[in-house]
C-alpha cells in the first residue's frame, strides 16, 4: 500500500513522523531541557565605561525612532488639559461647598454644634 502525504507516518522532521514543532523556551531537541551557553565567559565582560558607552548609544538610536508630536499638537493638548483640569476644580469646589451646606443644615437640624 501506498503512503499519501495525509497519513501521520509520512511526515518527515520526527521519530512518529509528526511534523516538527518550535521548541518551547528552555527545551532543547526531543523535549530535554536545553543549556544556556552564556554569550562571554566570565573573564570577557566589558567594563563599566563600555557597558555605560554602549547604553547611551542605544539611548540615542531609540530617541531616532520616536515620533515627536509637533508644536501644534503640544500646545492643543496643553490647552485641553488645562481646561479639564479648570473644569474639575470648579466642579469639585462646588460639589464640597453643597456638601458643606448640607452637612451644617444636618447638624443644625439635629441640634448638634
């Protein structure tokens, strides 16, 4: 008999003929855990200045990426904030002064102060 591609048997890639799958992180080729080999030995780390070197240029390579929002953009959205910031005051000025009076009338009501 002959194997059509649709038959579990025929795949190539594993021992069961499954197709093969990524390994999943930390596991190595027939589900044994995998080593990490580290980069450097110990012995090769870069120094202080180096790493601190290095770290600065990445800084300004990723500053080279970001989209900067434009003058109008910074000033519309100062303004909006600071109208919200307005509204919310008055708000809850307004909101603490009715509760203020609410709470005397209660107090006055039941004799209390």
């Amino acid at each position: 008999m002959t194997a059509s591609h649709d038959e579990p048997g025929d795949l190539p890639g594993t021992p069961s003929g499954g197709a093969p799958r990524m390994a999943r992180f930390g596991e190595g080729p027939e589900g044994r855990p995998a080593r990490r080999e580290r980069a450097e030995a110990e012995h090769d780390r870069e120094g202080f200045f180096e790493r601190a070197g290095k770290f600065v240029r990445d800084v300004r390579a990723e500053l080279g990426r970001t989209s900067w929002p434009t003058a109008v953009q910074v000033r519309n959205t100062t303004i909006i904030t600071i109208l919200a910031v307005a509204f919310f005051a008055t708000y809850l000025f307004v909101v603490d002064r009715l509760f203020t009076f609410l709470l005397d009338q209660v107090a006055k009501l039941f004799g209390a102060a």
